[in-house]
C-alpha cells in the first residue's frame, strides 16, 4: 500500500492491518473469521477499507501498481503456500475494502 502517495503519512501497523485482511481474503477464510479480525481491528482503531485509510477515490490503476510491487520477485509474499499473481492480489485488495465495509454495513459499526 505504501505505493500509493496518500498513504505515506498513515503509520506502519495501520497498512499491516489492512494488509493482513487481505491475506485473510487471499486464504479464503470464512466471513465468521474475518469478522473477528474486522471487529478487533475496529476496536482498536485500525482502517479496514479504503475510505478508512484516506483514500476513498483510490484508483484501479494505483490498487494494480499495488499488486505488481506486492508481487515483485523477492517480495515476502512469495512465503504463502499458494499461487499468487497481480491479479488475485488486486482481486484481494478490492475484496478486503469490501469485507471492511460490508461489515460496517451488516453489524451498524460507529466510531465512538
């Protein structure tokens, strides 16, 4: 994510975390465990969509570069026991906005 010029100023945990919901959507987990994972990053205050990160408008274009550099040769996520390619990482970044959300939605989540 860091590729992307709006989110420099956001801190390290707080792309980690969006970060880690989409290796939950790249392994496939059930939406019961990604909402656990959802409902405590909310709790502590950690972005799980992308207007939560800042960047609302994001473009398709800037979420590909993001899946290219994830996906660079010697990047930590050749680690994962799966394939991978740009377009299942970029199909995880816009999925992983949209669990964020959906939960928002589904569970009536407010800031308090």
């Amino acid at each position: 994510m860091t590729a992307i010029e709006e989110l420099h100023s956001l801190l390290h945990g707080e792309k980690v975390a969006f970060g880690t919901i989409c290796q939950l959507v790249l392994d496939g987990v059930p939406t019961s465990e990604l909402d656990r994972y959802i409902e405590f990053m909310l709790s502590v205050d950690l972005p799980v969509n992308f207007e939560q990160l800042g960047i609302p408008n994001v473009k398709d274009e800037e979420l590909r570069r993001v899946a290219e550099l994830a996906c660079a040769e010697g990047e930590t996520i050749w680690n994962l026991d799966r394939v991978i390619n740009v377009d299942l990482v970029y199909g995880a970044i816009k999925a992983a906005d949209a669990a964020g959300r959906d939960y928002i939605k589904r569970t009536g989540w407010k800031r308090t």
